[in-house]
C-alpha cells in the first residue's frame, strides 16, 4: 500500500534529528525548510502510480494519455469528464482495431452522434470474394467539437488503405476516396 501525506507526521524530517538537535531552534528551523521541499517531492511520489488511470489523473495527464494510443488532440475546454470519457472510448476501441465496432465507438465518442457504417466486407471461401474493390461509407448527423477534416483524418487512420471511403455529415459528402460511386456501385444514387 502507497504511504500518502496523510499517514505521514507532519514533522517526519524533523523527528529524525538527533535529541540533542531537536533543543536549538536553528536546526528544527533549518530542517524544516528542507522537509518542506521534500514533501511536495513525496507527495508527487505517492500519487505516482494513479497518473496512468484516466479515472484520477490530472486532467492535463488525461490529454497526454490520449497521446500515447494515437486519440486525436484534446481541447482543453472540453469538460473534464467528456476528456476522460473520450480517452475510455479510444482505449476500449483501441482492443477491437481493426473492426467495424471499433470504428463505431470512436466516431460516436468524438461526434455525440449515432453512427451508420455500410460496407462491401465479409468472410468470403477460397476464390468466392468480389472482384470489387472494397468500400465503406460512414454517416454522422454532426462532426461534434470536431472539424470535418479532423473526423475524416479520424475515420482514414482507422480504416485499411486499400478500402474506399467516403465520409458524409448531415447527408452532405465532406470527403470520398476519387471514384467511390463507382467503385461502391452507388455512382448517382444519394
């Protein structure tokens, strides 16, 4: 268990002097100045070990965590708890990459806004996949707090490279791998 300020006597540097010391005011005065330093660095020593949980971390932290697993910036007037819900959502995403419920959970957490996602994947036998070129077409009602380009950046980090996209807020196509209609089969149709 971490020792916190708390269960430590307010004069522990203090206590630690020898009797004789403790008697002239010069050397409980002068320790005292040392002690003080050193608690602040102690009390930064114990809360150590919750600066990785999203859940206690300073709030500054909270948008540096999101650093480490690849989560877009953070704006710092975002409310405290939405930045902590966004850093859990890009976590839990974060262990289904690579899938439709993973592209899911992040475009809703950054947008607010329910998600639908249409695409040409599947689990196709030996020879019996399309010839198409795949295609994913990804519709929110808003882009949130985020910029549509942001959402489009979001969006093309997570789906594979080679898969057509086209992305569209409000009913409005904000961006579209060149050819998707074709591609898509959707060429004309809204």
């Amino acid at each position: 268990m971490a020792r916190t300020s708390a269960s430590r006597p307010h004069d522990w540097l203090i206590r630690q002097l020898p009797s004789g010391m403790l008697g002239g005011d010069f050397f409980v005065r002068f320790v005292s100045l040392f002690q003080e330093e050193a608690q602040t660095l102690l009390d930064h020593a114990d809360g150590l070990e919750y600066l990785a949980d999203v859940k206690l971390a300073p709030a500054p932290m909270v948008r540096y965590l999101a650093q480490w697993i690849g989560a877009p910036p953070i704006d710092p007037a975002i409310d405290e708890a939405r930045q902590r819900a966004l850093v859990l959502a890009m976590a839990s995403a974060l262990a289904r990459r690579g899938t439709l419920e993973s592209l899911r959970i992040m475009v809703e957490a950054w947008t607010d806004s329910p998600v639908e996602i249409e695409e040409s994947g599947g689990v196709f036998g030996l020879g019996q996949a399309p010839a198409a070129a795949p295609w994913l077409r990804l519709r929110v009602s808003s882009t949130g707090r985020l910029r549509p380009q942001s959402l489009v950046e979001l969006v093309r980090d997570e789906v594979p490279a080679h898969v057509h996209l086209e992305v569209l807020v409000a009913g409005e196509q904000v961006w579209a791998t060149p050819g998707f209609g074709v591609v898509s089969g959707t060429e004309g149709l809204q």
